[in-house]
C-alpha cells in the first residue's frame, strides 16, 4: 500500500489535491469546534457528598452521618479507599476506585447508596451535595458587583436575574452568587414566657411546623367541570407569623420574637475593603474556555446597561480565558520560531528555496490535521497538546526530505525519466522512512496498558498531535513530495539562483560523488574531522569502549545523583497567593474583623511594590482565607515586568505578617504548584485512637525532621474546641417522666434550631428558623431548661442532670475506617526520590503498636505510580523498537546496535539537566520516552546503509567508515531540526514566571539534550556497537558450527567403534 502511494498521487493529482483539501477543510471546522482549555480533560476516579446537618458537633456529625453513610459505601465494588471529614455542620466523604470501576456505573451506585443511607441518618439531614471530580468543571469566570447602597437589593437581584441570565448562555453549566448572605427569619423564643405558660419548646414546633401550607387536595366537578382544589394557609409576612395561633388564647408573639435580618454565622466577603455580590461561572465539559468568557462578559456588559444596574461597578478578578490565552499565544510564538529555525536548517543544506518551502507546507498540513482527532475523541486544545505540537515540528519534515532528497539523487542520474524517479525514488525509502515513523509513535502504545495516574494522562494527551501528525506527515511525504517535485524541476540554473547557491554553499559541505568516493580537499573540515574520529574509534575499539564507560559512569556519579524528581503538572500560574487563618472558639465576629482589617492593611501599604491588583477577603468568627489576585503582564504599565514569581510573594507574605494573630494563626500557600526547591509533603497517621495517634505522629515528625532535606516537619492538628457535657441521671429523670431522648431533643431544637416551613417573600422563599435567642444560650440557660414530662409537668433540667467541662476537636478525619493524624513536612530539594527512599526507611524502623500504620500521603504515592509506569513504558517501547528493527533488518543481532542509541541519550538529558538546573518531573518523563523513538531513528540510516555496502562486497571496515561519511549529512540535519523545534521551550522563552509554571522547559530541555549529545555518540559509537557485534555474531556463528562438528565427529566415532 505504502509503495503505490506516490503511484497513485502522480497519476491522479487533482483526486490527491482534492482528498488533501477536504482534509484541510475538515481540519480548519473542527478546530473552530475543539474547545480551549489550560487543563486537559481528566476525570479523577473519585466521588464526594458533602452532607450539612446544621450546628452539630464534630463527634455528632462522625458518630450519626459520617460512620453510617460510610457503612453503606464499604460494600461497593471496586473501592479503593474512603475518606471522610467531619466538622461543625456537616460531614464530607470521598470515594475513590480502581481502575477497573465504570465511572458512570460508580458513580450511579454511590448516589443509590447515599440515597438509601439517608433513611438512616437524623431528619435534620435534609440536603446532600454530590459531586464527580473533573477538571473541566472548575471555575472559569469570577466576578464582583458592587453598590455604594442598597446592597441587599444588588445581592437579591443577582440571585433572581443575574444568575438566571447568565445560566441561559450556551456553555455556561452553573452559575454561583456569594458574598451578600441570605436573609432568614428568626423565631427567638422566650424561656420566661414557655415557664410562665407552662408550653413545652418541642409542643410548639409542630404548631409551627404544620401551620404554613400550600398542598393539593384533589379535584371536583364544577358545572360538568373538573376543578383542582388547593388548601391554603400561608405565612406571607412577618406580621402573619407573630400573630400565629399556638394555643388557646396563644400567639406567636406572647412567647417568642419575630425579626428578619442576615443569615446568622455567615461569612464576610470583601474585595479591595468593599462590600458586594460575587459571582463564580462554570463551563460546561463541551464548551470552549475563550468562548464561554466572551460570551459571560457580553452578557455582563449588557446588564449594566439597564436602569436598575447602572450604578453597580464591576470587577473580574478571574478570567481564565485570559490566562489561557496568553499562555497559548507565547506557545503559539515559540513554535512559530522553532519552525522558522528547522526550516532555515534545511535551507542552509538544501539550498533551494522552493524545495523548501515545499517542506515547509508539511508542518502546517501536518498539524492542523491534529484537530480531527481531538475532535472525534472530545478532547481539548490545552498546553499539553501544545506542547507536543511545538515537539514535534523540527520532526514534521524529516520523512519529506527523505524523500525530496532521494528523488533529487535520482533525477541527478537519469533526468529524462521524472514521473518514473519520482515514483521509484519515493517507493525506495517508503519503508525505511515508514519503520523510522513507526519506531517514533511506537513508544505511545504502552501507555494504554499503565495504571491509572499522572504520567499515564499526561502521555495519552502528549501522545495524540505527535502520532497523529506523524502518521499526516508521512503521508504527505508519499503524495505530495513527489508531485512538487515534478513540479519544482529545474530545467536550468538562472543567474540569480546559482549566485545564492553560492553564497550558502559557505555554510555546507561537498557531499561525495556518485561513486561513493572519499571527498578531496573541499570537503568541509567537520567531514574530514568526524571520519578522522570514526576511523580512531574503529582502529581503537577497546580505548574507545572505556572512554564510554567512563562517560556513562560519571554520569552516573554526577548528574544522576543531583538532578533529583520532582511532582509537578503543567499550568499556567494563577498569580493567586493566599493566606489562611484559623481562629480559637473565643473569638467572636467582631474580633475576626478586627484581625482581618490589620492583616489588609500590612498588605495594602505593599500593594504597588508587590503589583497585587486585588486583595479579596472571605471570614467569619472560626477563621478565613487572604487571597491576593497579582497582575498578569496585561495589567502592568508600559515598560513594566513582573518582579516577584507567586512563590516568591508567598514567602514575602511569610516574612511581613505575623505568624500569629490574637486568637488564631496563619497558614500560607499558592494556588500553583510547588516551587523549584520547596516541596509540600503529607502523611497519615492511620489508627484506632486519635490520643496514641496523636503521641505517635510526634515522635514521627521528630524523626522526620531530622532527616536529610526535611526544614520542617509538624503534626497538623486542628485545635479542639470547649465542649459541655450534660449527664443525665436516669432514676431522676424515670421519676419525673423524663426520657434522655426527650432531653437531648429538647436541648437540641433550643441551641441548634430547627428548620420551619418558608415563609412566602415575593419572587423568593424566605428561610424561617426557630431557636433561643443569643444571650438565652448560656450554661444558666441550659441548666435551667424546661422539660414536660410524662405527668405533664414542666422540670428543670439541673434537677435531674450535670453538666462537666470538656473539649472536642474541630474536625475528624477517618480514612478506610481508621481515624487519621495527619503529618506535612518541608522538603528543601529537587530529588524527591531520594526523600522517598529514606522515608521508607524510616517508616520501617518506626515502631508502632499493632493496627497503627502510617502512610506516605498522596505525593510520595504518586510519585512510586510515576516510577513504575516509566519503568513500564521504557522497557515495553524498547521492546516493541527492536521488534521493528529486527523486522526491518531481518536480523536479531543489528538491532542491538540500533537499542544502544538510548543509554546514549539518556546521557544527554542528565548531562542537559544538571548543567542548567533543571529537576525531571513527569512532563520531562513524557520527553524521555519520546526520546527513546526519535534517538534510534538516526543509527537506523547508519546501520541500514552499513548493512547495504556490507552486502555490496566492500570491506567491513571501509564500510562502516563510508556509510558514516553518507549518513553524516542527513543525521545531522534532521536531528538539527528536531533540535530546533524544541528550542524555544528549552531556553524558556515560552514560558517565563509571569506567565505558567516553569515546567515545560524539562520538556524542551530533555528533547534538545538527548537529541544533541545522543546525535553526537550516535555517530561514533553506533558504527563502534555494530563492528563489535558483528564480531560476536560471527564468533558465536563460528563456535555453532564448531560445536556441531564436534558432535557430528563424537556420533561418528561412537558409531565405528567395535562391540564388546
């Protein structure tokens, strides 16, 4: 198939053209199609619920929600772990799966389970939150609307208007506004008032409950008409609702207070020191990033064009289109430049200007062709597609001058036959450049058989524009080289051509004549240097071997050991630094303002030098979060540039602002990704007692922080709040009638509250809640509470109980069933492996009881799935590489010439590494095992024309030195252009701090490294391996055939010798 290709190209070109247009055209609508994103599409194998239960303690919330729900989970299928957190009000728990779960079916069986837990769980439990974990539903828009007054109205017409109008724009899946809270009616009731009517609290409540109603009751014929028929008996006021009837000659308002006011505990959300109404947008999985942003700020910008909005201000404080768009438009220049550089490299060897610029219509055919895929698969056009793209541009012309330049020979030799050299010419080098490709994308295929994890999803992603545009690549190599060059065929040399052929001739070498001879005098001087180099390495093999060994051995010694592994993911900064704040319970709400008001402004007074565009505040009295928003290159001045990277301003945060404040403490962090030096890691303490777990992770952390590398390492444990135990004496409490249950609930709907029916408000519900008034929840209060008993007289609730002081932690965390003492530690290197191997050391000397265990955390685990699936990968592609080799050069014993190339490269990237200080992460894993196909491609044109010339009858030695001196020109050009391709990104001109995480220089780094020095031993110790096992195949052959003769002669001589 592959050699009628240019058979049929030339012979129906207006067929080809036409199939190569449509292609174009199919490729240009689904790129208009394929969404832009910064992350790429991922689907984490792990489910949430968070579950409210309002005002219930930590203990409650694990002892009622958490431990029965998880009950219901543990028998699922293919769990792998389950997490859960309980704090006041509410409980979260997470599930995750292996990998053989079905996502859609998991995820329908946990909401049965849940949904079937909830029978179990307390009636307060009235609301669940489930959410699937993918990065496709992450915020993409924020914004804040602000109003000198009339805030309440701004923030009610942002919840009826706003949020419905921009829900309605297509790609827009959830709408979210903050900021301003709820308005809710409170129903303080009255201890004095219940006593002196002798009313029990939990009499009243089902009054309340039951007397605000709006339900169908059934229907009746009217006239031969069928009517519905609705009971109605709704509170539409406060008025309404004070004057309810409780008992005879009893209202609403003789034992308790009606007011309306903000919800009670909500946070405060300032921006900038200014209150108002904030609003989070999420796309839909289908939409594009850039799109769905425009559209948002069209609609934004329309509304406050309208009467009742004119006067509200806006300000986006996010918009990751933006971001995105920037980050792509910097990557869009640097493979613009890498593609200008490989072109000028095959300029300066070609010398033609219109053979190259056919080569360079492979690049942009090539890659536009990518789309259709990330299309038909519902993919994503984010900086890791991109980023294989820019790596494989310098490749994209490899197979075309391949073949322009074998045609050109053939053309050289006999030019009264075009059509047929073109067609010959191209079929001549389809399987060499076919098995070159092949080898190329062949390095993708294990990924699909790897756990799940990091390098697993970042391989598929890269994999897709790399295969893909190859595979296009090569097809347009077959088609379109051939006809071009009918095309481009130069009847004769005008003036001003050969003049700028002679101008570039000082840039290149004569290459040898038809007779394959030695090149005279006016070979280039890097010709006569690397034959004079091969001819040494052939004559000297031992020395030369040696050289190599101690090569690979200081490699081992020096940048092995210092270039380390690091966690990091692709992504733009986000120029978000944030400050953590955790108050103790004494602190009330004013107090938190007060701290809050100090910490802004230290931050404020640093504003300009830092370039923080916003400081955004959200807190209440049990802590909150500092969040500066940083200003991207747009936002600065003419002639400004960043100054501070967000790691860097994290730490300025460290050094300004107290490490604590009255009442609580700060914790500092970034929403990207670790810095170069700086790694955050985390352990578990798992057990049954949180006290010993607690004692144990101690003396961990000491050990820890002893180790090598580690600057800090603490116990993060959330500090315990004061608690009021109340003992209820049960022959007291029989006497009086008097059931713990009915204590406890009493107790509860008084402090806690209890939800009521909503009160009708307009357009909206307004949430109704019952409870005792502030300054009625003491311990006086408490103590003195009024139960009924079963004689139905009213006792206090110190006659027939005790109350004790005790404390109760702020959050419980169980995980897999055992509860959890969670460790972090400061690790001050790029080398993580090393960390990880003395961790595990540690962790195995520990001494624990037995059922206490402690777990490397999330990182440490994540980087032992990396190692294992780059492992996997890099011995299954060398696998399938030699398989490939071994089938093209129908040998067993060449091929391991070919495989020596990747030890070679490696060496490169080390060497790379360490020189510029650069730490492997997995995008730079991704670059390795790209690598390992691209490096064999060049010792396949050595070892392939070796074998030729071998077969040809010239000796084996004048062999290796000719195929040397023929392939020196073609391996040095295309691995110029490789090199060339990635180049932007490895001297970090795409990415700099003001823009993404310095990441996807490893990447560039990792292919420019290996490419270069692997190229460089490449064409000396291919040619050194391939005489070196040569020899053993004929010596291994040799000694066969003496064996053979050996036992031919012993069955002979048993055969004559006479019988006894």
């Amino acid at each position: 198939m592959m050699g009628s290709l240019p058979s049929i190209a030339i012979r129906h070109p207006i067929a080809t053209v036409m199939f190569i247009a449509s292609m174009i055209a199919v490729s240009l609508i689904c790129y208009r199609r394929v969404p832009e994103d910064e992350r790429m599409k991922f689907d984490y194998r792990d489910v949430s619920c968070y579950i409210p239960y309002p005002g219930a303690a930590p203990e409650t919330v694990e002892r009622e929600v958490t431990t029965t729900v998880e009950g219901e989970l543990l028998t699922m299928p293919h769990v792998k772990a389950i997490r859960s957190r309980s704090s006041e009000g509410g409980g979260s728990i997470s599930v995750q799966f292996d990998t053989e779960a079905d996502m859609s079916d998991a995820v329908a069986e946990f909401r049965g389970r849940i949904e079937r837990a909830k029978l179990k769980l307390p009636p307060e439990v009235r609301r669940m939150f489930i959410r699937r974990h993918r990065t496709i539903e992450w915020s993409c828009f924020r914004i804040a609307l602000f109003r000198e007054e009339n805030e309440d109205e701004l923030a009610r017409l942002a919840r009826s208007q706003i949020r419905n109008r921009l829900m309605r724009i297509p790609g827009v899946a959830s709408v979210t506004v903050s900021g301003r809270p709820n308005e809710e009616i409170y129903v303080d009731f009255d201890q004095e008032a219940l006593k002196r009517y002798n009313l029990p609290l939990h009499a009243v409540i089902p009054v309340l409950q039951t007397s605000n109603i709006n339900v169908s009751v059934g229907q009746v014929l009217n006239s031969e008409v069928r009517c519905y028929v609705r009971a109605l008996d709704e509170v539409t006021s406060t008025d309404q609702l004070e004057n309810l009837v409780i008992g005879r000659n009893l209202r609403l308002k003789d034992i308790a207070t009606v007011r309306r006011e903000m919800a009670s505990g909500a946070g405060n959300f300032t921006i900038d020191g200014k209150h108002g109404v904030f609003i989070d947008v999420r796309k839909a999985a289908e939409a594009s990033l850039i799109e769905t942003c425009r559209r948002v700020r069209e609609e934004i910008n329309q509304i406050r064009t309208e009467p009742q909005f004119q006067d509200v201000e806006t300000y986006v404080f996010e918009d990751r289109s933006a971001r995105v768009e920037l980050a792509m438009n910097t990557l869009g220049n640097a493979a613009k430049i890498g593609g200008s550089f490989s072109l000028l490299i095959v300029f300066l060897f070609i010398r033609r200007v219109r053979a190259t610029a056919l080569i360079a219509l492979n690049i942009p055919l090539s890659l536009v062709v990518v789309f259709i895929y990330l299309y038909a698969r519902d993919m994503s056009f984010n900086m890791i597609t991109m980023a294989g793209m820019i790596t494989v541009i310098g490749m994209l012309v490899d197979n075309a001058i391949v073949v322009m330049e074998n045609i050109h020979r053939k053309n050289r030799f006999d030019p009264a036959m075009p059509v047929q050299n073109a067609i010959t010419g191209a079929n001549e080098v389809g399987i060499a450049i076919a098995a070159a490709t092949l080898t190329s994308i062949i390095v993708f295929l294990p990924v699909y058989y790897l756990e799940e994890g990091d390098l697993q999803a970042h391989m598929k992603e890269f994999s897709v524009p790399v295969t893909v545009s190859l595979l296009a690549s090569l097809f347009l190599a077959m088609t379109l080289m051939p006809m071009g060059m009918l095309l481009l065929r130069d009847h004769h040399d005008s003036m001003w051509r050969l003049k700028i052929r002679g101008f570039f001739s000082q840039f290149s070498w004569k290459t040898p004549d038809a007779a394959g001879q030695k090149p005279g005098a006016t070979a280039s001087g890097l010709m006569r240097a690397y034959v004079f180099a091969l001819e040494w390495v052939l004559r000297n093999r031992m020395s030369a071997v040696f050289i190599l060994l101690f090569i690979m051995g200081m490699t081992a010694l020096i940048p092995y050991r210092h270039v380390g592994l690091r966690l990091q993911t692709p992504s733009a900064d986000d120029r978000i630094a944030s400050i953590g704040v955790q108050f103790e319970q004494s602190v009330n709400f004013d107090m938190a303002k007060d701290v809050f008001d100090r910490l802004y402004a230290i931050i404020d007074k640093r504003r300009d030098e830092l370039q923080i565009k916003n400081v955004f505040m959200d807190y209440s009295a049990m802590g909150g979060t500092i969040r500066a928003y940083l200003k991207h290159p747009p936002d600065l001045a003419p002639g400004e540039h960043i100054r501070y990277s967000t790691e860097e301003i994290r730490d300025i945060f460290w050094r300004i602002l107290p490490e604590n404040v009255p009442g609580g403490q700060l914790r500092f962090g970034t929403t990207q990704h670790a810095s170069r030096d700086t790694q955050t890691i985390s352990l578990l303490a798992l057990g049954d007692d949180t006290q010993i777990l607690s004692e144990l992770a101690e003396r961990f952390c000491e050990l820890l922080a002893a180790q090598p590398d580690v600057r800090e390492a603490h116990v993060e444990q959330e500090r315990r709040e004061q608690e009021l135990r109340l003992q209820v004496d049960n022959s007291l409490a029989s006497q009086a009638g008097i059931t713990p249950l009915a204590v406890s609930r009493t107790v509860d709907v008084a402090l806690r509250g209890v939800q009521l029916p909503f009160m009708k408000g307009g357009e909206y519900e307004v949430p109704v809640r019952g409870q005792f008034s502030e300054d009625a929840r003491t311990i006086e209060s408490v103590e003195n509470m009024l139960v009924m008993g079963a004689n139905g007289k009213l006792t206090a609730l110190n006659t027939i109980s005790s109350t004790s002081k005790g404390t109760t932690p702020r959050v419980l965390e169980r995980y897999n069933g055992k509860s959890v003492v969670r460790m972090t530690a400061e690790v001050v290197s790029r080398d993580l492996n090393r960390f990880n191997a003395n961790l595990v050391r540690l962790i195995q000397s520990f001494e624990m009881p037995r059922g206490y265990s402690i777990d490397k955390g999330y990182e440490m685990t994540e980087m032992d799935s990396i190692l294992r699936n780059f492992s996997t990968t890099l011995f299954m592609a060398i696998a399938l590489i030699y398989m490939v080799m071994a089938a093209l050069f129908e040998s067993c014993m060449l091929p391991m010439s070919v495989i020596t190339t990747i030890p070679l490269s490696f060496i490169g990237i080390y060497w790379t590494m360490y020189l510029t200080g650069t730490s492997m992460d997995t995008i730079s894993l991704v670059g390795t095992i790209v690598m390992c196909g691209i490096i064999v491609n060049n010792a396949i044109v050595i070892v392939h024309r070796i074998a030729q010339l071998d077969r040809g009858g010239l000796p084996r030695f004048e062999a290796v030195v000719q195929a040397g001196r023929d392939r020196l020109r073609p391996v040095v050009m295309t691995a110029l252009t490789t090199m060339a391709g990635a180049l932007p990104i490895a001297i970090g001109q795409a990415q700099r701090k003001d823009i993404m995480t310095d990441v996807l220089d490893s990447l560039g780094r990792t292919i420019v490294g290996g490419m270069g020095f692997g190229t460089l031993l490449t064409l000396l110790v291919v040619p050194l391996f391939y005489t070196l096992i040569d020899d053993a195949r004929v010596w291994i052959g040799q000694y066969v055939r003496d064996m053979a003769w050996i036992v031919r002669w012993r069955v002979a001589s048993a055969g004559t010798r006479p019988v006894d």
